[in-house]
C-alpha cells in the first residue's frame, strides 16, 4: 500500500514527488496534488486513469498498468514518459510536444507516435504490433528502438 492509499491527510496537495509504484490498491491519483512534478505509479494493477489536473508533471512512470486507458493531454510539460506495457493504451497525446523519452514498447493497442513530438531524442516502441511507422518529423531521434526489434534487430541511429 502507498501513501495514497493508507493516508487521510489533505497535506498531500503540497507534494511535488510522489512514488507508488506497485501499489495493489491504487485505483486513482488524488486530482488535487497539482504540484506534483514527478510521479511514479507503474505496475499498479487497479489503476485506470492519471488525473489531467497533474499538469506541472516533467516525469512519469505508469508502465506496466494493465487497466490505464490513456494519458492526458493536459501533461504539456513533460519531458519523460514511461509507458511500456500498458495494453490498453491506444495513443500518445500529440500535446506533450516536451518529451524528449518516449519509452512505450510492448503497449499491444498503440497506433501511432504524434508526429508533433520533435524534441524526442530516444524513442522505445518495439513489440507495439499496430504500430506501422514512425513519423518523419523527429528530427532529433538518436536512438531509436521500433518495429525492426521486434523481429529481432535493432535500430541505432547515432551509429
Ligand atoms: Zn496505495
């Protein structure tokens, strides 16, 4: 059990980091801990949503979350998302245009990567298998890991 889950307190609003990673019991993160800045809450099993009123977050952790369905489009200042492993994730918001990694292999629904998201510089999407192609605009790729991993290659284009 995390913080979230065993505390009552109303002082949480003034978190700006929080970890509750591997919670079993977490459903939902409180929407009013807007001054978080980093929140870790990958491999919790219950977890369906992330609050969009998070929108001071630079890093998050939700991989390997079962029943997440998406991530806000509210998240603009993003720099870092962890998203591998959520097999109902259908899509990245093309409003994170921050993210510089983008790490979100192995989400079995993921269709696309905006091709808004040009200050990506890594980008870890092997094992999506709806995923067909990567758009051209992320000029500032240095590595890359996609589709052609999947089948056993890798792709590495700061060699
Ligand atoms: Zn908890």
């Amino acid at each position: 059990m995390c913080i979230i889950c065993s505390s009552n307190s109303q002082d949480l609003e003034f978190l700006t980091e929080l970890d509750c990673f591997g919670c079993p019991l977490l459903t939902s993160i409180p929407e009013t801990l807007v001054n978080l800045t980093i929140l870790d809450c990958s491999g919790c099993p219950l977890l369906t949503s992330i609050p969009e009123t998070l929108t001071h977050l630079i890093i998050l952790d939700c991989f390997n979350c079962p029943l997440l369905l998406s991530i806000p489009n509210t998240l603009v200042q993003l720099t870092k998302l962890e998203c591998f492993c959520c097999p109902l994730l259908t899509s990245i918001p093309d409003t994170l245009t921050h993210l510089t990694i983008l790490n979100c292999f192995c989400c079995q629904l993921l269709l696309s990567i905006p091709d808004t998201l040009t200050h990506l510089i890594k980008l870890d999407c092997f094992g999506c298998p709806l995923l067909l192609s990567i758009p051209d605009t992320l000029v500032q790729l240095t590595w890359l890991s996609s589709i052609d991993e999947y089948f056993g290659r890798s792709k590495c284009l700061s060699t």
